[in-house]
C-alpha cells in the first residue's frame, strides 16, 4: 500500500474534499424550497421588470405619494431619481 502522506496524495485528497464541499454548497444554493428573491425594480413581484411596475413609480410620483416600496434608491421620497433606477435594472436584466 502506498504512503497516504506524500504531499501530492495529500494534495488531491484535500482537493477532493473541497470539491465536494463546494458540490455541497451549490445544491443548497439550488434548492427549490427556498423563496425566489426579486429585485427591488420588480415592485409587483411578478417576476419581471416592465411597464406595470414603472407605472407604479410613476402614479406615486404624479400623486405627491411616499410608498417604501416604490423608493427604489431608498432617499425617502420617490421622485425621478426611483424611476432611473427602475431604467438602469431593467436594462441591466435585459442585457
């Protein structure tokens, strides 16, 4: 039988290990019983970036109304600022 501590069977030994580590880790990460997280331009939670949630942003905007969830750069107030945040992550999901 060959010496298990020679530095190259401890090599791939412990990169064995950490593979199978990692292997680990990915599944938990994958796991579908975990709630789906959405991004904060996503106000309607529907799974998209699109007019229905720019729409809110704007509603509020025109209304002079503050609502936690459509101040998207979070400054405590939802202006023009929200509505380019909600532009830059559309883009950015769309690209």
């Amino acid at each position: 039988m060959k010496n298990i501590n020679s530095p190259i069977a401890v090599f791939f030994l412990t990169l064995a290990f950490i593979l199978s580590i990692k292997y680990t880790l990915a599944q938990e990460l994958v796991s579908y019983d975990r709630p789906i997280k959405y991004t904060p331009a996503d106000i309607n939670k529907d799974g998209a970036i699109d007019a229905k949630d720019l729409d809110m942003i704007i509603f509020d905007l025109k209304n002079g109304q503050y609502n936690k969830q459509r101040d998207l750069n979070e400054d405590g107030k939802v202006s023009l600022l929200d509505v380019e945040f909600w532009r830059i992550n559309k883009f950015k999901i769309e690209n």
